[in-house]
DNA sequence: AGTTGTGTTGAAGA
DNA sequence: ATCTTCAACACAAC
C-alpha cells in the first residue's frame, strides 16, 4: 500500500524531523525484520550515529547515516514510521490509531524524540550497507528507474516498453525492476486516465498511447504527493495521518459501481493474481 | 467458526 | 528466461 507517493511524502517528512537528528538506541521485538545481521551488531552499527539525509527510490527509503552507513527501510503492506516527541507522544491522538499500534521498532533519537515503526502484517524489512555501495545495491536488488525520476522520460519509457514487448502493460507497470514506485492502486489509476485496457500487449500500444501512459503517470503521481498519499485503509504519514488521494480514486476498489466518465459499471479482474480494475468503455 | 482476500515482494517450482 | 504458486503475517469481511 505505501506505493511511491505515500513513500515521497514520509521521506519528506523525515527531512523535516530527523534530518540531523542522532540515533541514541534501537529496540526490536522482531528482529528477523533486520536482514544480514545480527540484533546486536544493527544496534552497534548505528549507535550515536547522525541522520544525514532520507532519500526515497521507487518505494524504498533509505536514512544516511554517518559513518558511511545506510539504513534501507522497505514498508512492504503495513509498515508505518511515526515521529514522536515530548508533546505529539501527548497530544497527537493519531497515534492511538489501531493501525498505528504495532511497534515492532524504535530508534531513539537525540532531545527524547523517538522513530517508531509500526508493521502490523510484520512484512517490512531494514538492511544495513554502506552508503558507497548504494548504487550496486540498487542494481543487485534490482530496482527500476524511479517513476517519478527527472531520470524517468518518455524516451526511457519508450525504450523499456521495447525491450517487454510480450508483456501486459498492466503487468509492466507494476514491476519495480523495470519501473520502480507503482503499485496495485496507482497502476489501475494510470491506466484509466490514459485509456488503455490493462491487458493491452506492450507491441500494440500505439505511440500516442505510450505517450497518454507516460504523461498519465506523471499526472497522477504528482497529484497523489500532492494530496499525501492514498489511505484506501491502512496507509498513515509520520504523524500518523491519512492521506487524501482516496477521494480522488477513479476506478480502484471501485468495481460494480458507476465509472465516473461514462457511468458504465467498473470491471475487477485478476493480473497475475492481484486485482485490477477498469472501464471497458473508457479504456481501448 | 472456517474460509477468503489484502495494497508487497522474494523464493521455489514448472 | 519467464510464468505461476506459495510464503512471510495479521486481521477484516464474508
């Protein structure tokens, strides 16, 4: 659910709250969260170090830290990271939220403020790197070019879509290796406003289409930060917040009700076993 | 009360 | 290679 506009607008708030804050400690009540190291060793690794920067790749955050390492934080379906200090801890009733009560993590921080990372399906995942390999890292871990990238044009999209020309394009927008940042919401969102059938093949698209796609997904992504992220249910920001984008939605989770354009009924079917849902009359 | 589905993704099997 | 199925886990809805 935290797809790539939900991950933008926690990154950014992160910039906002912990940019040169320092971590003091870390708690885990599920540490086989952290990957390729021990509890104890994670814990030594980024003790009194400084948070230098929260950057964000396709739905992937990753805190620099200093000392060379990097902290890789993955929200998968559940994960939430919520900033607490002396007076939200308090005063933010957000917090009390049922979705937001599944703290598994907390990284201490300088001035009693804490980062706290609320997972309740206990999917998301942490990996420790060094921040030179960043790059290889991404490569290894086979992360696409950001969605949302100055990177990411036409003439790239152009060029992925051929070399997948076999592939559904409702398949393809939803793979993070080839473009990374779109999941199982904004990918219906897309397609509905550029008015292409989901089940289209890559090689049939024409060049106006690839283009409407193109330009659809920067539309809609924009629009999506700009609202802070969809919370269809579980998705909430740092402050444990919902987004706003849920009322802009067009067609996802809408199904058997009426397609805003054209008041035909909304399709749901299954891609590759996630649903996915269309207008049959809006989209060729 | 048991079954089914859920926004993610990596691994295993065909 | 590439596609399908399953598994990680907890909960809501049926």
């Amino acid at each position: 659910m935290p797809e790539l506009p939900e991950v933008e607008t926690i990154v950014s708030d992160l910039n906002k709250k912990i940019k040169n804050a320092t971590i003091t400690n870390f708690w885990s009540d599920f540490s086989s969260a952290i990957k390729g190291v021990t509890l104890a060793k994670f814990k030594q690794a980024i003790k009194n170090k400084k948070i230098l920067l929260a950057q964000r790749v396709g739905k992937n955050i990753f805190l620099h830290l200093s000392g060379g390492k990097t902290l890789h934080i993955h929200l998968r379906m559940t994960g939430h990271l919520l900033f607490k200090n002396n007076l939200s801890k308090k005063n933010n009733k957000n917090f009390q939220d049922k979705v937001n009560q599944y703290i598994h993590h907390i990284w201490y921080l300088s001035e009693n403020k804490t980062l706290e990372f609320s997972d309740l399906r206990k999917f998301a995942t942490i990996h420790l790197l060094e921040t030179i390999t960043l790059k290889k890292y991404l490569a290894e871990k086979k992360i696409g070019v950001d969605a949302m990238s100055a990177e990411f044009t036409l003439a790239k999209f152009t060029k992925l879509l051929i070399e997948k020309p076999q592939m559904l394009i409702g398949i393809l927008l939803l793979d993070q290796s080839i473009i990374s940042g779109i999941g199982n919401i904004y990918r219906s969102e897309i397609l509905f406003s550029a008015g292409v059938l989901p089940e289209r093949k890559v090689l049939s698209l024409t060049k106006v289409e690839q283009k409407k796609i193109f330009q659809a997904t920067r539309k809609i992504l924009q629009l999506a930060i700009k609202l802070r992220g969809t919370s269809d249910s579980d998705y909430r920001d740092t402050s444990g917040a919902s987004g706003n984008f849920q009322k802009m939605l067009q067609v996802y989770r809408r199904d058997k009700t009426a397609c805003p354009n054209c008041q035909k009924i909304i399709l749901r079917k299954k891609l590759a076993q996630r649903s996915i849902f269309y207008c049959v009359n809006c989209q060729k």
